[in-house]
C-alpha cells in the first residue's frame, strides 16, 4: 500500500514555524528553512500576512518587529526597506515575526 503524505501550503507551513519558533523569525529564515528561492520572500510576506489572519482568529497574535536601521538606529515601519529613511544606509535589520 501506498504511503499518502500530507501536502502543507505555504501558510500552513508559515504558521508551523511561527509557532516552533517563539524567538522569531526573519523571512530569509523561513525561504531558507523551508527550501524556497530568495525571490519568492514576496510570497513569503504575503503569506505571513494571510497566516497572520488565521491565527488571529484562533487568539494568537503574530507581531512584527520592525527593521532597524544599524547605523543610526532608526526604526522603520515598514517589514522591507532597502535604505534607511533618515541617513540612506543600506546597513538595515531585518524585520523579525514573533507570535503572542
């Protein structure tokens, strides 16, 4: 008889990280972690988002810490920037998933 191996989406698997992983988790982790190319990070962050919604309904909050720029210390709101805002370096933190 044939093993039936279960198929997980991108978001199921997301959700199954988050929750593995209480410290967090960058999104160049989850493509690494999960075998993806670094191009599909948009999906990933979709993704994160749509994950993000499910949990929700079941009472868990994930919680984005935002990027943070390494040289002047600037907290950048948005999940992925290329440049710092305030002083254009390019030295920037990425953001980091946390759920609660």
């Amino acid at each position: 008889m044939k093993e039936i191996k279960e198929v997980k989406t991108l978001v199921e698997q997301i959700i199954d990280l988050l929750i593995e992983r209480r410290e967090g988790i960058t999104v160049k982790e989850i493509c690494r972690v999960l075998d993806l190319h670094p191009k599909m990070e948009r999906e990933v962050y979709s993704s994160i988002e749509k994950a993000a919604r499910a949990l929700k309904r079941k009472g868990v909050e994930v919680v984005m810490i935002p990027p943070k720029c390494k040289r002047c210390g600037f907290e950048v709101r948005k999940p992925k920037v290329s440049k710092c805002p305030a002083c254009k370096s390019e030295r920037i933190e990425e953001s980091v998933f946390v759920i609660r």
